[in-house]
C-alpha cells in the first residue's frame, strides 16, 4: 500500500462535495422545493429574496450533480505519490467523463478509474473508491518490465519522458495474471481478488521465469503510475477491467499554480 494524504482545509470541502451521494442531493433538493412551495405565497421582499435563493439552489443542484457530475466532468483530489512528476499530492484534476463514451481509451493516457476491491487500503470504501494512473499497455499489447532497463511494449522498448525513475523491479504477464520478480528469486503475482501474493510453487515459479510474457486479454487494461518504485499499481493487483473507467484525467485546476494540462510531457512514440 502507497502513503495517502487525505484533503484538508478546502480541499476537503470541495471533496466531500464533489462524492455527495445522489440520495443526498435529490433530499436536500425535495426539502428546498417544499420550503419554496410554502414560502411563496409570501410578498415581502425577504421572503423573495429568500424563494430566489432557494430557486438557485435547486436548479444548481440539478445541473451539477444529475447532469455535469454523472456526465460531463468532475474533480478529483490526487491522495498519493503514484504518479509523481506528473500529478503531485494536493493536485485537483477535472475529469472527463465524457471523453470515453464515444471513443475508447488510449495508450498513455490519465484515467481515473473504479479501484478493484482488494487494492484499496483497509480505511478505503470497496465500490466507491478511484485510482489514477496512466493507462500503459491496451487488449493484445504484449508488455514486460526489466528491473534497471524500463518499459518493453510489443517487444520493443519504450522512452517514457514522464517517469520519476527506472522501475526497479522486473514484471511480466502470463495467463492474465501480473507476475512481479527480483533477481533475489522472489516473485509476487496479482490478479483477481489477489494483491501482490508472494508465489511459491515450484511449477509456477519455473514457469514464470521461463515463459515469456504474453498479450493482454481483451476487455483488459494494464494500468501504472509514473512513480513506478512507489506506486500501488496494476503490477502489484493485476489488470483493471474495462468497466471499471471513470474518465480521463484533463486538467489540473488547484492549486493556482498547477493550473494546466494533465498530460505535461511529451508521450512516447509507438510505431
């Protein structure tokens, strides 16, 4: 597990807005239509003032959270160190989510995404947490990690300007499982409901230094943090589902001055 810094001061704030469940909104918003129905008939001019307050209320209500937040954007607090230099603690990015409803993800991107169950830290909520990391290798991508050397994608290795670091470990994908290893003979496997599990048989260990790595099954991505020696990723839970995507990382707007594009450096070039 990676350290996490929650929100504090009005990052908290605009947080616990930003996760309000529906429930709330569509009670808060039924309580403002009944104050508004009964203060109405009301002609002085506090009473007015107070209907159009509450009139702001409501129609704010239904843009922001039934029509922006489930379709459009919303913003997400950046907790941890996974994908420093790029995205750093205390960074709020907007998030797009309609930037994958019409097409589908792309290599190198940032996206936000539903956490699988078992990567998340005990004080985290199973089915309500996300995670943002750089989507790195897509359905058939053949992908393996050499420790002191980088990235190879489809056999070839890749120039990732971005990362804080040449990862350290060796990783390699077999059977859709995620298999990390060392040259000290240890190696740890994630996958479904199974978070960096030490491997021991025999059989498997063989066959995991032997095989070489294989293409990622469809409806599956490989997701990593450009932390790569100090991320909680794909290497350590294994491969994210695809129904999982919440949207793509655009811009940070917070602190001021962060403001920017979330993507800052240049991408690698894959022919």
């Amino acid at each position: 597990m990676e350290p996490f810094a929650p929100p504090t001061g009005p990052l908290n704030w605009i947080e616990t807005l930003a996760r309000l469940p529906v429930a709330t909104i569509v009670f808060t918003m039924a309580v403002c239509i009944v104050v508004r129905l009964g203060v109405a008939p009301l002609q002085s001019r506090p009473a007015r003032f107070f209907n159009n307050l509450l009139d702001a209320i409501i129609y704010a209500g239904i843009l922001v959270y039934l029509i922006i937040r489930p379709y459009l954007v919303q913003p997400f607090y950046i907790p941890s160190e996974s994908m420093v230099p790029t995205l750093r603690v205390g960074d709020v990015v907007m998030v797009g989510k309609f930037s994958y409803r019409f097409s589908e993800p792309k290599r190198f991107d940032i996206v936000v995404f539903r956490a699988p169950d078992w990567a998340l830290n005990p004080w985290q909520t199973p089915g309500k947490t996300d995670f943002v990391k750089r989507l790195i290798g897509l359905p058939g991508d053949v992908i393996e990690v050499k420790a002191g050397e980088g990235l190879y994608l489809n056999g070839k290795q890749l120039n990732e300007p971005y990362l804080n670091g040449v990862p350290q470990y060796s990783m390699k994908i077999i059977d859709g499982w995620v298999y990390e290893y060392n040259d000290f003979g240890d190696i740890w496997k994630g996958g479904e409901k199974t978070m960096r599990q030490p491997v021991f048989d025999e059989a498997e260990r063989q066959k995991v230094l032997r095989t070489p790595s294989q293409p990622i099954p469809p409806g599956k991505y490989l997701m990593l943090g450009d932390n790569r020696n100090n991320s909680s990723d794909g290497h350590h839970w294994g491969l994210l589902d695809a129904n999982r995507v919440v949207g793509k990382a655009l811009f940070v707007f917070w602190p001021l001055n962060r403001i920017g594009p979330a993507n800052r450096t240049e991408l690698p070039k894959v022919e």
